[in-house]
C-alpha cells in the first residue's frame, strides 16, 4: 500500500470511529431515557461505562468527547454529522 492511500482508508477509519462515537452516544441517551420507566432492565448500569451521556459523562465519555472534537477540528466529520440526542 502507498503512502497516500493508506493515509485515505486511515481517514476514512477514523471518520467511521467518530461517527459510531457519536452514534453510541445517542444510543445511549435513548437507553437512560428508557430507563426512567423501567425496574431492573436487562444489561442496565453500562451506560456510564460505554461512553455516558451528554449529563453524564464518566472517564470513558470525556475521551469519547474528545475524540469528536478533535475529529471535527481535523475535518475528519463536519458539525453537520453531529447526532444530537
């Protein structure tokens, strides 16, 4: 593989990491708003874990916030692409 299109699929592998980034994160705002409904659903208390929500956060939800922002600053997606919950 050449260097200019390994630096394209490179690319385009880290559009897709963001996108499913964001696409988690909407998923799980779904989830806790589900949840507020529900008494001890299946899989329950992983949302913090797998990214958090918008409130919440947690350590793994700051990367992932992170990650986007720089994504975005890199051109990698555009604010257009932002899924908002």
């Amino acid at each position: 593989m050449t260097r200019r299109p390994q630096l394209q699929r490179w690319i385009a592998l880290q559009r897709e990491r963001a996108l499913t980034l964001m696409s988690l994160r909407d998923i799980n705002e779904q989830i806790e708003d589900m949840r507020l409904d529900m008494q001890n659903p299946p899989l329950d208390n992983f949302t913090i874990k797998l990214g958090g929500t918008d409130e919440q956060p947690g350590i793994s939800g700051l990367w992932l916030e992170s990650y986007i922002k720089q994504a975005l600053a890199e051109h990698v997606i555009n604010e257009d692409e932002l899924v908002v919950a």
